[in-house]
C-alpha cells in the first residue's frame, strides 16, 4: 500500500477521535516548547556566573526549575495520559469494526485461512497501528520543537546549523534504503506467527485427542519447529536493525565532536558564546533524538504498513465480499423448503456434489434424509444456512429464495444441531442468554426440561451457574447434544436441522429425545440427517440420496418394502 492510501485507511478511525488528537497534541506542544527553553536558560545562567552575575544566574536556574515542575506536573503528565486513551480507544474502534467484518466472511475464507491469523489481525495488528500512529504523534512534536531548535542554531552560526542539515539529509537517504528490506522482515515474521498461534489454538483445543493417541511428542516437536522458524527470522530482523543503529549511533557521535569542535573554534575566534556551547550540549541531542524516532518509527512504520494491508484485506473486502443478504423480512415462516434443480461445487472441486437436485419439504412435517457418506447430505443444511450459495438452482423457503432474505429473518428462522455442537465456555444460563438475552431462568428450565437435562443440572455445585468449559468440556457428549438441542428449541426457529444430533445418547434418552421432536414436529419443520436409522423411523418422509440426488423416497415402512438401498442401510444401521 502506497503512504496515501494507509492515510486514507487509518482516517475514518483518527477523525473519530479529533478532539483528542488536538488535545494530546496541545499537552504535547507546549512540554516540548518549554523543554526547549532548558538548554537556553541553563547557558545563559552559566554565561552569568562566569561573569559574576550571580544574581541573575540564580534567577535564570529558578525560572528553569519552576518551568520544569511546571512541564512535568501538568503538560508532560496530561500528554501521556491523553495520548493513551487516545490509543486505546483506537485499538478498540479498529478491533470492534475488524471482528464485525470478520463475522460477515464467506465460510471460503475460514477454510483458507486460519484461526490463528483472524486473532492476529484483530488483536496484534491493531495494536501495531496504535503503537505506529503514537510513535508518530512524537516525530511530529520533536519536528517542531527541533525546527525552533534549529533556527536558534541558525542564528548563532550558519556552520553549525549546516553541519546538522547535512546530518539530518545522510540519515534520510540511508534511513529511505533501510526500510524496504525491513517490511519483506516484518511480513514474514507476521506469517511465522500466524502459523504459530493457528498451531497452539489447535493443539489446546485438541489436547485430550493429543492425550488419547499419546502424540505430545510429536506435537511438541512440530511446535518447536514452527518456534525455532519465527526465532530465526526475528534474529535475522533484530540483527539487521542493530546494523542499522550501530551505524546511527557513530554518525550521532561525529556530529557532536564536529559541531563542539566548531563552536569552541567559533568562540575562540570572538564569533560565539558560551550561552551557545551550553545551549547546543542540550539541543544537539534534540536532533539526535529525532533522528533516533526516524528510525524507530522506520520500524514501526514498516510494521504499520505490513498490519495496515492485513486489516485492509478484511475490512475493505480485498480478500474475501462480506456475504451478502437481501432484504425481505419474515420471522413468521411457515416453514416450507424447496431445492429446484439445484446444482452445487465447492469452489476448489470440480466434482459436483449437488447435481439437477430438487427437494420439497412440507411445513411441519419431520422429514430424514439418509444415505452413504459423501452423497451430499451436509451440503444441503450447508446450502439451508447459506454457508454456500449453490452454483445453479435455487433454494426457497416458503416459497422466496433465501437469498433474497435479510440476515435476522434467515438466522432465527432456521436453528442446527449437531452431532458435535459448539458451546460457550460460559454458564449453562449464560449459553442460552447468548441466543436471547431476555430469556428467564424459568424458560431456561423449560427447555431444559424438554431436553431431558434439568434434574442433571440441579444435581451441579451451582446448577444453572455451572461454567461448562471451554466447547463445553465439562459435559459428556451426549449431555452436550442436549444442551445443544435445549439451547436450539429456545431460539424457537420454525425450522430446525438435526446432524447426527442423537449420535451420542443412550438408547433410553434417545427414545425421550425422539419424543420431544416428535411434539415439537407438530409446529416446526423438522429436517434430520442420520445414519443411525432407529432415529428416523417415525419420520413423515425419508429420501434415500446417492451421488447428489434422491434416489427414493417414502415412510419407513413403505422403503423397508420396496427399496434395497434402505433394506441395507437399516440392517447395518439400525
């Protein structure tokens, strides 16, 4: 990204907080402009006592002291404390709007990308552009104050003043041939890295099937590998930087000998003052200083850019569109679906999962799709949900296609369970706020109820309180389907989708679960994928489907009769 379009990135979030910039850089100002005064007064009350006006050096160190309490008891301190609100406040309107757009990717872009880089860009990157933008605030003030600084100079020998130029000039030239080689660093070091945190999240969250295969080993060797690599590179950036301040360094120091050695000559020669010399041993560091931020700011602004073209491929959808909905409004369906002729690839498939495939489901009816693994049956709840847009075809609900549905009505009309559900690692009752935040502790029950999950939880330390882990480690699976299925039936969605949501119950709570479906089938659309077919028998229609289409369709015992398919299927699967 060229410097005028990270400008035109970073704006919209700068001008959110005008007033603030303005103010940290009033506070900033006025402590640099009486720091300039230091080195002056502190000359001039030498330059008096070397004449033997002690009076008036006394009075010019207490005029120094009193500005500088002044300084660090009111602009100083106010200057940091607003700068870092300022920055914060940055961070938060940049991480909120980047984790909005998150939310809004195309499922493509979690499968190519992974998790651990959606935290880095939300979390480590914009961290980045706050820690750039406040080391910028500080170049700024040290321009000013050390282009007052070098008026002064200026004023007091043109030799001086043009030693420091050609000082200022040698370090832009090398500080401008230094930076291009540091942000193809600082990409690789954030790629590293993304692959890093990808990798711990992976292996946390995977830490009992790591434990059940006895492979930490392994996992430990592959992680010291992937640390061992982002160790490297950053060695290699560290060691190119210190290069770089090394040579910074010796440069600073000729230009001290050189502009003393000048004004002592100066001085000598009857053309300066001591009042300069003590002057410029406080100023000549100001330069030193900027110089130094040049520098460190090099680095940040390198970082900067590498973060600013990472954010900018998400929040300016670069990357990956934002999935886009339509505007049709309905949280009253009457729950009927229809796939016509609908034809579906995955975008790096050329096989075609769905092919000509049409489907009618009646509203409030409870229907099973079965058959052989790999025949499609996920695709179709992925198509429902619109995880997937089909490549040809269309698939309505209640007769308009869902496509043409706006966010809300889509998200609350249809509710998924399955077969391992994702939870909070929050409270039970905090799982089901996270769906309504209205909803009671007695309404909470009532599904719970339902789910067959009530007395279990009664019987915890703190019942409906009870933190259940992270994917909700603390429960069984099968009391995590529950869990799931009590949490689905209090979003109270016309349609809801079961995905082996059964697997993992007892015969017994199977039964009880098949019951409660069975009722709530009576004012919902029930749509169940299974292999276990004892699950599905009482369904109002089940479709056999193989390689992409519905082969048969019928009641259990209407296909039991006639279909060789399903005869196979419910003797191995029953």
């Amino acid at each position: 990204m060229s410097n005028k379009e990270i400008v035109r990135f970073l704006k919209p979030f700068l001008m959110k907080e005008k007033k603030s910039i303005l103010l940290a850089i009033f506070f900033a100002l006025f402590s640099s402009l009486i720091g300039v005064t230091y080195g002056y007064l502190s000359g001039y009350a030498i330059n008096a006592a070397s004449e033997m006006a002690v009076k008036v050096a006394v009075i010019t160190l207490l005029i120094n002291l009193f500005l500088s309490i002044v300084n660090y008891a009111f602009f100083s301190r106010l200057s940091v404390l607003v700068s870092t609100r300022l920055s914060f406040r940055v961070i938060q309107n940049i991480s909120f709007v980047l984790f909005h757009k998150v939310l809004k990717l195309p499922t493509k872009a979690f499968e190519e990308k992974s998790s651990g880089e959606f935290i880095n860009r939300i979390t480590t990157d914009s961290e980045t552009i706050t820690d750039s933008i406040s080391s910028l605030l500080q170049i700024v003030i040290r321009v000013l104050t050390s282009m007052l600084v070098f008026f002064y100079c200026l004023f007091n020998s043109f030799w001086v003043a043009l030693e420091i130029l050609v000082y200022l000039v040698v370090l832009y030239k090398i500080t401008g041939n230094y930076r291009p080689k540091l942000k193809e660093f600082q990409k690789k070091i954030k790629e590293q890295n993304d692959e890093y945190v990808a990798q711990v999240d992976e292996d946390i969250h995977g830490i009992r099937e790591i434990r059940a295969l006895g492979i930490h080993e392994n996992i430990f060797k592959h992680l010291k590998e992937i640390v061992e690599s982002l160790f490297c590179k950053r060695d290699d950036t560290i060691r190119y930087e210190q290069n770089y301040y090394a040579f910074v360094y010796i440069l600073d120091e000729v230009l001290v000998a050189v502009v003393f050695i000048t004004i002592i000559v100066l001085i000598l020669m009857g053309k300066s003052t001591l009042t300069f010399l003590v002057a410029m041993s406080y100023y000549i560091y100001n330069f030193m200083n900027l110089v130094n931020s040049f520098a460190s700011f090099s680095t940040y602004y390198q970082k900067l850019k590498v973060a600013v073209e990472r954010i900018h491929e998400i929040i300016d959808n670069t990357l990956y569109q934002d999935m886009l909905f339509g505007e049709y409004h309905n949280l009253s369906p009457v729950g009927s679906i229809d796939f016509r002729n609908v034809t579906f690839q995955y975008h790096d498939n050329k096989k075609k999962i769905l092919e000509h495939f049409d489907l009618h489901i009646k509203e409030n009816t409870k229907v099973a799709i079965i058959g052989k693994s790999g025949q499609g049956k996920s695709t179709i709840f992925n198509l429902l949900l619109r995880y997937f847009d089909v490549t040809k075809g269309k698939v309505l609900l209640d007769g308009v296609s869902i496509g043409e549905y706006d966010e809300e009505s889509l998200r609350k009309n249809i509710s998924i369970i399955r077969q391992d559900p994702f939870l909070f690692h929050k409270t039970i009752l905090e799982n089901f706020k996270m769906v309504n935040p209205k909803i009671t502790l007695k309404e909470v029950r009532k599904y719970c109820k339902d789910a067959l999950l009530d007395d279990y939880i009664l019987s915890l330390p703190h019942k409906y309180n009870t933190k259940i882990g992270e994917g909700g480690v603390n429960l069984s699976g099968g009391q995590k389907q529950r869990l799931a299925i009590a949490r689905a039936l209090s979003k109270n969605s016309k349609i809801i989708l079961f995905d082996e949501a059964t697997s993992a119950l007892d015969n017994e709570s199977q039964e009880k679960i098949i019951e409660v479906i069975r009722e709530i089938s009576k004012d919902h659309t029930i749509l169940t994928i299974a292999h276990r077919l004892s699950t599905i028998i009482d369904s109002d229609v089940i479709h056999i489907m193989d390689e992409g289409r519905i082969v048969a369709s019928g009641t259990h015992e209407e296909l039991l009769k006639s279909n060789s398919i399903y005869q196979d299927l419910y003797k191995n699967n029953a």
